[in-house]
C-alpha cells in the first residue's frame, strides 16, 4: 500500500488525476471503477479540464460505478445516476452506453445485483478503482460489520452514514436507508485501487490503513490485501 499525503484537497485532486490520465492514455479502451460522494469531486473536476483541453478522450472508456441509493428515480437529485451525469458523463465525451451504475430503478433488487456482476465479470475488469471512505471506513457502501459480502448485495446503511449523507438532503429522515453496492470482493478484483481520502473527519478510518490489522469492523482496511492500492490523501485526513 502506498501512501501520498498531499498539503490539500486541490493537490490531492490533482495527484489522483495524473494517475486516473496515465491509465487512460496508456490503454484507450480503460474500464474504471467510479465512486460518488464529495471527496472526487476535485478529481472529477480535472478530469473534464483535461478532456476539454484534448489531453485525455473518454470516447473509448467504460465506467463502473460502486453503488446507488435503493430504491432511487435516476431524476432524484440526490441518485448516484444524476450525480454522475452531472459532476461527470455530461461533461466529457463519454459515450453514455459505456456507463453502468447500479439500477435504484430496478423492480427486483436481487436480480439487479446479479445483473451487475455479470456485466462487471463480462467486461475485461475495472483497470483503476476509485475509492472514497466513509468515516466508519466503509468502501462503497460495505459497512462495517462482523460479515460482508463478497459480491453486489442490497445493504442497509447504518446510522453514522446516514448521518453523515444527510448533508445532502433536506432532512435526516429523507435519506435512503438502503443502497445497492459492490461487494469487496468485486472491489479487490480492481488492478489498481485509489483511496482519497480528505478531511479531519476521515483520520481515524485512514489512520486504520497505516498498521498490519485488518478487520471487516473497517471495511477499508481489507484493501492491505490487495497488491496495487495508492492512498492519496491530504494532510488533514492524515493528521
Ligand atoms: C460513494 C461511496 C461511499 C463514499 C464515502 C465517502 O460512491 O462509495 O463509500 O465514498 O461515503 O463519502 P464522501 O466522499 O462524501 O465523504
């Protein structure tokens, strides 16, 4: 696991950016693994700046998402669907087919999780994962628990992010209880992993990365496992 703290959210956008590039110049056809939340948005932001200005071509690229609040209208504002569509997909000349994202549409959350692994395993696999964490080190919405799944599963959110998502939303109790996510096993089959990581209120979930332990009580740490994974964060967060 490597680790790069960077003095703020700016430069930490920036670093995960030349990184997300060198993938996409490197292999046209990249699969990446995207996640929502505040924390890439920064990232996402340089992204589009290089698009514009013809340093990087989305026209070939395919996108995975982590997860999606269940059940949600792909026109809610707060969907994971418009999120990207607005912070991202309308934004770059990506072609729209490309995209996937857990369906908060679907009628039958089971089949749509099976759906999902399917068109994941049927792809070549995510070449560059996206990661944010949440305070309880939750990745994706894997929350911390003595069991976690493995695959794309409906989970129940718990109090601290529904808390902590209730920024977005008018009130508390207009947060979605439930998400459909990547299992972490579908995360860890990611070439590379990125975790950004930015804020004093992630210290304790990123101080849990820098020891030898892990525990599925810190979803995140089960990434010490995993071969390629760069944790980019800002000074903050590092403490
Ligand atoms: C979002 C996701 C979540 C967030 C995490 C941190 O797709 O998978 O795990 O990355 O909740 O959210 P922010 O970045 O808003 O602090």
């Amino acid at each position: 696991m490597k680790i790069i703290v960077c003095k703020d959210y700016d430069e930490m956008s920036v670093e995960a950016a030349k990184i997300v590039a060198a993938q996409m110049k490197e292999k046209k056809d990249s699969i990446l693994g995207l996640a929502t939340g505040s924390t890439p948005l920064g990232l996402y932001n340089e992204l589009v700046k290089m698009n514009q200005c013809g340093e990087i071509d989305f026209s070939e690229i395919k996108t995975f998402n982590l997860d999606e609040y269940y059940p949600i209208s792909h026109k809610d504002d707060q969907s994971y669907y418009y999120f990207m569509n607005e912070n991202l997909f309308s934004r770059v000349n990506i072609d729209p087919a490309n995209t996937d994202i857990p369906n908060g549409e679907a009628p039958d959350a089971e089949a749509e999780c099976k759906r999902y692994d399917a068109a994941i395993d049927a792809s070549a696999g995510v070449d560059i994962q996206i990661l944010g964490i949440g305070q309880n080190g939750h990745i994706a919405f894997n929350e911390a628990s003595d069991v976690l799944h493995a695959n794309t599963h409906q989970e129940t959110l718990t109090e601290n992010t529904i808390q902590a998502n209730s920024r977005f939303f008018e009130n508390e109790a207009d947060v979605p209880r439930h998400a459909l996510t990547m299992g972490v096993g579908s995360i860890m089959k990611a070439r590379k992993i990125i975790l950004l990581a930015s804020g004093k209120n992630k210290r304790d979930a990123v101080r849990a990365l820098t020891d030898d332990t892990i525990t599925t009580q810190n979803p995140a740490t089960l990434l010490k496992l995993h071969k390629d994974v760069i944790i980019i964060c800002d000074e903050e967060a590092m403490g």
